[in-house]
C-alpha cells in the first residue's frame, strides 16, 4: 500500500509517475503506454540530419512535459523553433520563466545531437526579440560530439527518493563546473525544509494546485492521446482508478484521504536527499533563461554520465504571491543579492525509472 499512496501523490511536481512494480506481467504490458514512449525509441531514425536532431531534442526536460515547442524547417539547412503559446502555466509560471528554461534544455539537446552526428549549429536567439520565435539554427558540417550526447537516451528527472548515501566529492567537484552543488548538512538540511514547505504552498493554494490537476492524464489510454503533462499510468494506478480511489476530484481535494496521504509520502521523498544543484544567474533576462535551460540540460546529462540522479524541485522559486516569502528564502540561500535562481535540483543516487512520455516529432512540425 504504500508504494501505492506515494505514487498516487507523486502526482503535483510535474511529470510521469509510472508505477511498474506491481501486478502481473500480462497486466503490466497490456497497461504500459507504450505509444507515448515511442519518440524515444524513433530518436536518431530520421534522414534529414535536422529532423534527426529535432527528434532528440523533443526528449528534453521541459515543466510539466509541457513540450511547448513547434519547428518550421526552412531550406535545406536551417529551421526556427517556436514557443506554443497554447502551453503556458500561468498559475506558476506567470512570466513564462521556466518555459523559457525548458526551451533552452530543448536548444542544447538538438545542439548536442547535432555534434554527435557531426554538424554544428548557429543560433540566433529571439531573432525577431522576445515575443517572436525562439530561436533560428543553421545547421553546418564542422560540428563535434560532445560526450555528454552520449546520455540522452538515459536522461531522466527523478522523481523518487534517493538512496542514503552521500554525493562523492570528486563528483561534486565535476559538477561544480556547471551548477552551484550543496551538499553541506546546513545547507542540506535547510533546503530540504524550503523545498517541502514551497510544494506544500503549492499543493494547498486551489489555483496553482488545479493547474496540475487539470495536466493529470490518468491511466494509459489518457497517456497515449495526450502524451504531456503529468501521467499517472502503470497497472497498480490503474487498479486504483478502476475502484475510485484515483480521481481528478480527490487530486485536487486536500481533505480526501488520498491526498494527504500522499502528502506525507512526498515529504519522505523530498526528505531523501543528500544534495542539491542551483543555477543562478546576475540577471534575468530571456536570454539569460535559455542559458540557464542549457546548463540544466549538461547537468543533467553529466549526472547521468556519473550514475547519478536529478530531479527539478522549482516551487520556492515561482513568481506568485503565496510563494513570495518562500521565493526570498530560497534567493536569500542561494544566489547575491539581486541575482535570479532559476534552478534548483535535487542530486543523489536514484532508482532507475521509465522514460517519460512524448509527443512525436511529426506532431510539433509546421509549415514554416
Ligand atoms: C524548468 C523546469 C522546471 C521543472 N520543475 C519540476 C518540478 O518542480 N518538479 C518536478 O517533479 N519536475 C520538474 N521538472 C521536470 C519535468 O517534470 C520533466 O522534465 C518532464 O516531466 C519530463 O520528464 P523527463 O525529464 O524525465 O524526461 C522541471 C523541468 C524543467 C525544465
């Protein structure tokens, strides 16, 4: 049962919850959305070397796989990739601030998948300023892999708690090249504090808690029709839809036992962590957060590289009024005066967890 009740409130956050331990093997493939995974195996399978790098790309960690991006291929070489203005949290994210991160880890994957097959690509960001497209890529031979490419594949935002067990120090050291580590038990223990007390402002302000609820795809039909947002799938969840105990109405009602109960198990897993990563930045400016974005990205891959874990635990850092004590907490921690945190990340040695889902390459192209 209480696997069952972590994952059935592992559900504000963002992203996959996908229960595959339980129940049996029949029920287990016939219960897996296999569809909303298939992006990551077409991954690299594509002639056009642009589509080929879009289709890694499109595995980037993004708010609440959210995937707010659209292409237009232009010419033999080139593209411009848009921001889907239909997929905004605004509840959350008001100033479109971590969409705009998403983006950038969007950037730096088909950057990275560009080098590893050889071709360099020249951006120009927000060519038209910021309320135009994103970006505009050029791709040209001369490009170089990157070992980090060498993770896409096995990136993922782990959303579960991680073992006890300290970040080394050599690797710390490593990523400090790309992020501020924390793995002090001071600061530790005081993040581990502002991360819970920030989820539960989320989790308990109606609008912002909504906003997630309202992204919940619920068992593997939802999943493989809208292959975003948060899904709750997997043959364990599924039993738990079919008697009730799984609803959009009980995710969004705090009184209801599942939801407190859940409660408590995801301060237990915000709780299991030995470290944590922060990328800040002196200003904030758009191109400031696609920066940010492609740092996100690296670290990630370069966790992966180390066997180690990371997940996003941005809600001390959203720009609403009930996080505002919290959002001057978690700046006070981590960044100077007036600099902005636009990440925060917990680091630690997690289990392995499925691939999130996707929608395909050929759903996010337009006629440009
Ligand atoms: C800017 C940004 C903020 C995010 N914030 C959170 C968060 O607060 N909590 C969380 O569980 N995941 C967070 N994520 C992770 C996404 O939910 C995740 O990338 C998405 O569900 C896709 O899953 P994947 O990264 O495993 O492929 C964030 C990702 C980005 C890029």
């Amino acid at each position: 049962m209480t696997l069952s009740r972590r994952k059935a409130i592992a559900l504000i956050g963002g992203g996959s919850v996908l229960a595959a331990t339980v129940a049996t093997a029949g029920f287990l493939t016939t219960r897996t959305p296999g569809d909303a995974r298939r992006p990551w195996a077409l991954a690299g399978s594509y002639n056009d070397p642009r589509l080929n790098a879009l289709s890694f790309a499109l595995l980037a960690p993004n708010p609440h796989n959210l995937q707010p991006w659209m292409v237009g291929l232009e010419g033999a070489d080139a593209l411009t990739l848009y921001r889907d203005a239909g997929r905004r949290l605004p509840e959350t994210d008001p100033f479109d601030r971590q969409i705009t991160i998403g983006l950038g880890c969007f950037l730096e994957q088909m950057v990275q998948a560009a080098g590893a097959a050889g071709l360099a690509v020249d951006l120009t960001l927000f060519p038209e300023g910021e309320e135009g497209p994103v970006a505009h890529a050029v791709f040209r031979e001369g490009g170089s892999a990157d070992p980090l490419a060498a993770h896409i594949l096995d990136r993922r935002s782990c959303k579960e708690p991680f073992e006890d067990r300290a970040v080394p120090g050599m690797l710390a050291s490593q990523l400090e090249l790309l992020a501020d580590i924390y793995t002090d038990a001071p600061t530790v223990a005081a993040l581990k504090d502002l991360t819970w007390a920030a989820w539960e402002v989320e989790a308990l302000t109606p609008r912002t808690m909504q906003e997630s609820v309202d992204l919940m795809r619920f068992g593997k039909a939802e999943i493989n029709a809208n292959p975003d947002g948060i899904s709750l799938g997997g043959p364990f969840l599924e039993s738990l839809m079919v008697v009730g105990l799984l609803s959009r109405e009980a995710q969004a009602d705090p009184a209801s036992t599942g939801f407190r109960q859940g409660v408590e198990m995801y301060r237990k897993m915000l709780s299991a962590t030995p470290a944590y990563a922060a990328l800040t930045s002196a200003t904030n400016t758009r191109d400031d957060q696609i920066a940010a974005g492609r740092r996100w990205l690296r670290l990630n891959l370069a966790a992966t590289g180390m066997g180690l874990s990371l997940h996003p635990v941005s809600q001390s850092l959203q720009e609403y009024p009930e996080m505002a004590p919290l959002y001057a907490q978690a700046h006070a921690l981590l960044a100077r005066p007036g600099h902005t945190v636009q990440m925060l990340g917990r680091l630690g040695y997690g289990p392995a967890i499925p691939r999130s889902p996707r929608w395909p390459l050929e759903a996010k192209l337009i006629d440009a």
